[in-house]
C-alpha cells in the first residue's frame, strides 16, 4: 500500500512539469498508420528563444508587470546642517533578441482503425517536446483524408495539450506529403488555442483566463533506411515556421508571454516502425 502515494506523488509531478504552450517540432507528413502498427521515434530541434537585455542593469518588472531594465540609484546631500538623501529604482525599455536552445521530442503513433467511410483510416498518437516550461505532452486523434494518387497522402488531426493549467491548449492540423521516389516530402498547417499564461488574480484569489492563438506552418523530408537491426527505419528533417510569434518565451524570470512576429525552428528525427 505504501507504494500507492508514491505512484500519485510520481503522476502528480509529472503533471505540474507540464506547461502545453504550443510544440515547435513538427514532423507529420499526413499518413495514417495501418491497424496495430505503431511508429516511434525521437527528434532535436533548435528553436528560437526570446532573450531580454539589460546590460549591467538587472532584468525585472516595473509598477505595471511589464519587463524592464531595473536599476536602483541612491544620492545623498548637505545642506544647512542636514543630510538629505533620496533612493529608488528607474526603469527602462530593455533590448529584446533571440537566441537559439535546443528541443528534443519524443513522438508514438498506433493505428487503430482501417478504412472506413470515405476515409483512409484512423490513429492515436502523443508527442512530449522539452524544454517547453518545462515540457508540452501532446495527445492527437487523426483519420486519413481520401486521396486518388497513392503517392499521395494527407490526413486531419485534433489534439490537447495537458498541463497544469486550468485551460489546456487543443489544436487543429492539416498534414499531407508526396513520395518522390523512396523519399516522402511533406507539408502542415497547425492552429493551436493556447492557455493562460497569467495563472492566479492574487487579489481577488481567482484564476484569469488570458488565452491567445498559435498558428504555424511546417515542411520538411522523410527518408526510408530500410529494415536493418537496431538501426532507424527512417531519418528525417523538418522545419516549422511560427506564422505568429518569434520566438519561444524566456523562463528567467518566468516570463511566459510570446513575442509577436515570425519565428523559425528545424529538427532532425528518426523512427522506428513494429
């Protein structure tokens, strides 16, 4: 019995480790595994991170919340037998870059479902992608869309993500792809309805509801390495584009807001197929 709250305490961190702000690997290429396969494989990415600079000054936040240069100054002087002195902190705009972290994801899909209607089939999936405050577990249901080329594949995805928000994230994915050859060339659109990122109104004890939208676009190609022991059956690389912020949040100083603009992220994965 008492390996029960250890397995509760094991689940309950697991949950609290997971932040579900939008993924940036992106590597599905549109086709739908047949009933009982599955496909396993890991990625590295690097992606973009927003980097706050300040100088010597410290990196803080001003009266408002907002990010700021805070620098604290102190004057002292004479006058008339009195010492007057004055003190306090200054703000100031800080210079916003971008550096570059690396992202490695983990990614297991299963066929469930054959052919049915006038679809080409149906799977299950989950993908964990880290360092993403600190990580984004991910869980998708996709169905093959009908096509008249069987070079051609493409396929519908809905998925959440989990964290420990009260409002997780769920998303909507368009993915397709074309073999040339032994290669497949592939494609997708993703929008994602993410969660809060202002998590308490400390004030008024309650939680604030303060969610935004994620759009990105990805690209990328898979290649076959045949059926060789231990060895992948597949290598690929994948770059995504982020259509709405530029860059991944800076955890400093637990900043999770994104900054707008247009951000770009590429990962290299392999895969194994049972």
């Amino acid at each position: 019995m008492s390996s029960i709250p250890k397995i509760s305490s094991l689940g309950l961190a697991g949950c609290l480790l997971q932040g579900c702000i939008s993924s940036w690997i992106r590597m599905e290429d549109g086709t739908v595994l047949a009933p009982g396969r599955s496909d396993f494989s890991i990625a590295i990415g690097s992606v973009p991170r927003t980097d706050y600079d300040c100088g010597q000054e410290y990196v803080g936040r001003d009266s408002t919340g907002r990010i700021a240069c805070e620098e604290w100054h102190y004057s002292y002087s004479y006058q008339s037998g009195d010492y007057n002195s004055t003190s306090g902190y200054t703000y100031s705009e800080p210079r916003i870059g971008i550096e570059r972290e690396p992202h490695f994801a983990v990614n297991w899909k299963l066929g469930v479902l054959g052919p049915f209607g006038p679809f080409t089939g149906m799977q299950v999936g989950t993908q964990m992608e880290a360092a993403t405050a600190p990580v984004t577990q991910e869980f998708h249901v996709a169905i093959g869309l009908p096509t008249g080329d069987s070079a051609i594949a493409h396929s519908l995805a809905a998925g959440w993500g989990v964290g420990m928000w009260a409002d997780n994230s769920w998303f909507l994915q368009y993915a397709a792809s074309r073999r040339f050859g032994s290669c497949r060339v592939f494609g997708s659109l993703r929008g994602t309805l993410q969660p809060s990122v202002n998590l308490m109104d400390i004030d008024k004890g309650r939680f604030k509801s303060d969610r935004s939208w994620d759009f990105q676009a990805a690209t990328g190609v898979k290649i076959p390495l045949g059926r060789a022991v231990v060895l992948p059956d597949w290598v690929g690389i994948g770059a995504t584009l982020n259509l709405v912020n530029s860059a991944y949040p800076s955890f400093d100083i637990d900043e999770l807001r994104q900054e707008s603009g247009l951000g770009a992220a590429w990962a290299f994965a392999m895969g194994w197929n049972w």
